[in-house]
C-alpha cells in the first residue's frame, strides 16, 4: 500500500488503502472490505496493516467515522459522521480477520465497536409492532438524519452481530442479531425490501430502489425469512436496473458492450444517465447465483455477467468503480470496492456469511 505510515496505535505502525487509485480518501466501508478480502486469501500481513493503522483512529465511542484522508486525518472534520453501515462493515472485517487466523488479537476493538453498536440500536414502530433499529448516525450532521433507518445498515449489523457471537459468545450479541433481522425483515412488503423507515416522518421508504436493497438482503438474510417470505423471488427485479452498453476507453485497449447493473432507481422512471456499476453489479451475481440460479437479465446469466465484469479490469489489476458515465459518485478510476467484491464474486466467498 503506496499510502503514508500512521504511527501511535496500540498494535504498532498501520496504513490505509486508498479508496480509488487517483484520489486521497480511504473510506471506512473500503477498509473493511479490503481487510476481509486480504484474509480470505491468508494475506494476514496487509490485513493488518490495515487494522492496526485503524486501531489508532478508533475514536473514544469504538465507532469510526465515515472517511479519512490517507494519512488518518478526518476528511469530513469538524462533522461527525459515525456512519452506521460503515461500521458495521469493519466489524464484518474485524470477524473475518479473527475467523481467517483463529486469533483473538484485535478482539477488545471489536468488542468496543459492537458495544457501540448495541448503544445505537433505536426504538421505533413499523405496522405497529415496535421494531430496534440501527439509525444512520447519531448525530444530525445533515437535517434528520439521526431519525433515518436504511435496510442495507441493518443487514450489515446484523451479519456483523451473528457473526461476532458465533466467534465470541455473549447474550447481548445474539439479541442484538436477532433484533437486527426482525428490523430487516420489517422492512419486507410482500414482494420486496423496502429502502429504510423515516422516524422523523414515520414513514416507510417506497420510492427509493436500490439494487444493494436487493442483492444484499439476500445475501445477508437468505432465500427465505424466518416466516418463509420469498426473499429471493424479488431478484428478476434487479434486471430493471441491466445495462448491456457499458464502456471503458484505456490506453491500451477500448472496452465495449460490458454487462451488468446500475444503481438505484427513484420514483420508478429509469435514470438517464446508465452505466455498468462495478460493486453492485457483483453483489447481484452473488445473489442470482444463491437464490435465483436460473435467472437471466435479457438473455445474461449470472456466470455471463461474471465474465463481462472481468474484462472490466485493469492493467493495473484493479476494478473501476463503474463504467463511463456522468454521476460525480461514481468515478472509472480503479477502486478497492469494485475489486475486493470482484475477488468476493470470483472465489464465491459472501461477506456476509454465517459462521
């Protein structure tokens, strides 16, 4: 990692992963994702690189915030944004670490992260059934959104929470997941997952579709709910967000005609502007090859979209968060979410597994 040395953790010197090649961010959600990749493959070295530099930025609550320059420095300062999901993505990484080496080492971190955690699950009622969840931060750094509860956090807590008890035990952790999922499954409508709850408004999310609300519940959640609901006969709809056109122009060679999925869709009409999203688009793979084997988006099995993703790699070896298009957030330079989802997508290794 060509990223600067962070001194002073408690477990000895560190460094970040850039987010994307050409930028300074190192985003909370794209360590975690870094670190289980490197310990599914035994990498332990980097993975710890990445844990110890990450040991330092703890803050005194165990959670962290939401991005950081590559040297540590918080790229959102003075806001505090203790983003839930993206925390509970690094207590997925801090699980998959203890998993991959049967060690123990990093293991009050996170200890202090799911304790925060639990402190942030939040009383509300959906249907009125009081349901826990997981609020989107705990401050309003924007108007309201202490009162947002989105799916995907939820997902990421739980999975989090499950796989952490299985590794450690504790009855706190266990009821923790166990109030994660009935959350989750809250959010169901009978023939989808809704995008998250509106406390300030109490009202649920039905315009916004995102493909993660999709692909990651299941993968999260499994086939089917804890009632039997059909979690993964909602998957045909991922393919309103296809897009057969996607293209990359590098200097040694034009790429066109990739495959794959977009990224949300709001208030129904489809966005202008479509692209092959590279992160998402193979946690739709994964989720088609769990819980829909047989299913294609026009005429493109899951193995088909696979294999159009991986032409999308560079010769750099790294995976463009999305082909060419016009949306700032989604840049073509090489990124560690497109590529540790890649290996994730390539190795059949869900992230969001139970242990």
């Amino acid at each position: 990692m060509n990223t600067p040395v962070i001194t002073g953790g408690p477990y000895g010197n560190g460094k970040l992963i850039r987010s994307f090649r050409d930028m300074d961010s190192a985003f909370l959600y794209d360590q975690a994702l870094a670190v289980i990749a490197f310990s599914l493959a035994g990498d332990r070295a980097n993975a710890e690189l990445i844990i110890n530099a990450m040991a330092k930025l703890q803050g005194p609550s165990g959670a962290w915030m939401f991005s950081y320059l590559a040297d540590g420095e918080d790229a959102n300062a003075p806001l505090d944004m203790r983003i839930a999901g993206s925390n509970a993505w690094f207590g997925i990484a801090l699980n998959a670490y203890q998993k991959a080496f049967t060690s123990t080492k990093y293991l009050s971190m996170s200890i202090r992260l799911h304790d925060y955690m639990i402190n942030e699950l939040t009383p509300i009622s959906i249907n009125g059934k009081v349901q826990y969840g997981f609020r989107f931060a705990p401050t309003d750094y924007v108007a309201g959104r202490s009162r947002i509860f989105a799916l995907e956090h939820q997902l990421d807590a739980y999975a989090s929470f499950h796989q952490f008890y299985a590794l450690n035990g504790g009855a706190k952790y266990t009821t923790a997941a166990t109030k994660m999922r009935n959350m989750s499954e809250a959010l169901w409508n009978g023939t989808r997952f809704l995008a998250g709850f509106d406390g300030n408004t109490n009202t649920l999310n039905n315009n916004e579709r995102y493909l993660d609300n999709y692909s990651w519940s299941v993968l999260a959640l499994g086939n089917r709910g804890s009632r039997n609901q059909n979690f993964a006969g909602a998957l045909p709809a991922m393919c309103d967000y296809f897009h057969v056109l996607g293209k990359l122009d590098y200097p040694s060679r034009k790429v066109r005609g990739i495959v794959g999925f977009y990224d949300s869709i709001y208030n129904n009409p489809a966005p202008v502007s479509q692209f092959v999203w590279s992160e998402g688009s193979l946690g739709a793979v994964m989720a088609m090859r769990q819980g829909a084997s047989t299913m294609t988006c026009q005429g493109n099995t899951a193995d088909d979209i696979l294999k159009s993703m991986n032409y999308m790699v560079d010769k750099l070896h790294g995976m463009p968060y999305a082909t060419q298009n016009t949306n700032p957030d989604f840049t073509s330079s090489g990124s560690v979410a497109g590529t540790a989802w890649l290996y994730y997508a390539n190795r059949g290794r869900n992230p969001y597994a139970h242990y």
